[in-house]
C-alpha cells in the first residue's frame, strides 16, 4: 500500500542542545524539503513559534535573531509576558491559539494581533464590541473541528457557513481565514485539504494548519501559517 502524504513527512524534534534559532531554521529546512518532495508550488508558510509555558528567557533568544511571530494559548500567560516584549520589539505580532473564554475577549483584544480560535456566537459578539470600544482590529481565524471531535474547539463543518455569515453580515467581522487541528489519529493531509476546500467556498484568503508533530504536511498541501512550538523551544515545562 502507498504510503500518505503523512507518512511520508516525518518532522524532527528540537535537537538537544541546539539553539532555538537553529531550530528555527530546521523547521523552515523540512518545510522546503516537503514542499520539493511533492513538487508542489507552494509559498513558505509563516512559523507561529508557540512559546506556550516557555519562560521569557526562552523567547527572548528567538526575538533576538529576528523572529517576529509568536503564539501563546491562554490570554493570562500571555498577559504576564508579552507586554513587555513588545514594547522591546514592537513589530512582533502575537496570535491567539487557544480557547478565548468571554470574560477574557477585552484583554485578548488589547494583546493579540490574531485571534485563530473564534468558534462561538457569543465570543463573536464580544469581540465585535471590544474592537469596537478599543479601536482595535486584530486579524480573526474561525476555528473548524474537521474531525467532528465531541471534546475539541470549533465550529463543525456543517455549520461553517451560517457561522461566517452571521460574523459577517450580522456582526460585520472581517473573518481572515480557518484554523484547525485534525485527530490525531487521522491522516492529517485529508484535514488540511479539506479545511483548505472551506476556506475556497468561503472566500478566506488565509489557513493556520500544522504544528509540531505535521507541519511538513500542513507545507506540502499549502498553508499561510504552522504553530510550531516543541520543535522550536523543545518539551514545555511542565505547569
């Protein structure tokens, strides 16, 4: 039997010892290597580096060789550390990975220049006045769970469409492409094709796909941005 797409792009872990900007630099190697392996004409995507539970220190160093885009997972660690750091480096632009709860929406707005995880109305609905109130406009991500998973994030398939027209046309957001994390016990490739598909019938211009353990993948079928977090920083302390 032939083996996947995901099968075939197997992603190296951080390497003991090496720098996190050599890491950088690897992760951006084995996607150009996915991409040339299935003679695809795709852009580089944009790396995330998740810096989620990684301390300042560890950050800092990426921030230092030029590295610009990061992505934390919850608004309160975020908070602790990034306001400082973009006030040293006020071009980084910071993402929102994980599930923003609504009495967070006010502080995500103020930190964050993308939000990926928008998935409910009622979120929806707080961040339309937030953006209004702060005159901020961070870039929206809809976050889809393409594998229909009882315990994950994000808005299922089948609802997608009703869910953009209502941010839309109700709400008047500008949704700026989809988002999401496949089983993982599923070919990730049929995934990010799919999710790929939606944002064709939707008009979204921009996919976030791809972290740690399928970013080759997420490069070879074509995505703007990879969350790569353990293979930049290596294993997260734990909490």
């Amino acid at each position: 039997m032939p083996e996947t797409l995901s099968q075939s792009l197997s992603p190296a872990g951080a390497p003991s010892g090496s720098s996190v900007a050599d890491n950088l630099a690897a992760v951006k190697d084995a996607m150009r290597r996915a991409i040339a392996h299935h003679g695809v004409d795709q852009p580089l995507p944009t790396v995330v580096a998740v810096s989620k539970r990684h301390p300042v220190e560890r950050i800092v160093p990426l921030l230092d060789a030029g590295h610009r885009v990061f992505g934390e997972n919850q608004v309160q660690e975020a908070q602790d550390k990034w306001p400082a750091l973009k006030e040293r480096f006020a071009d980084v632009s910071l993402h929102l990975l994980g599930p923003l709860q609504s009495n967070k929406v006010a502080d995500a707005v103020a930190l964050f220049d993308v939000i990926e995880s928008l998935d409910r109305e009622k979120i929806a609905r707080r961040l339309r006045d937030q953006m209004v109130a702060q005159g901020r406009k961070p870039r929206l991500f809809v976050q889809v769970n393409t594998g229909e998973e009882p315990q994950k994030s994000g808005v299922l398939p089948g609802d997608l469409a009703d869910f953009i027209r209502l941010c839309r046309e109700d709400l008047k957001l500008d949704i700026d492409g989809l988002m999401c994390i496949p089983p993982v016990e599923e070919d990730a490739a049929v995934h990010f094709a799919f999710l790929k598909e939606l944002a064709r019938r939707h008009g979204l211009a921009r996919l976030s796909m791809g972290m740690s353990g399928d970013y080759p993948v997420a490069a070879a079928v074509g995505t703007d941005y990879v969350r790569v977090g353990t293979a930049i920083f290596g294993a997260r302390p734990r909490a």
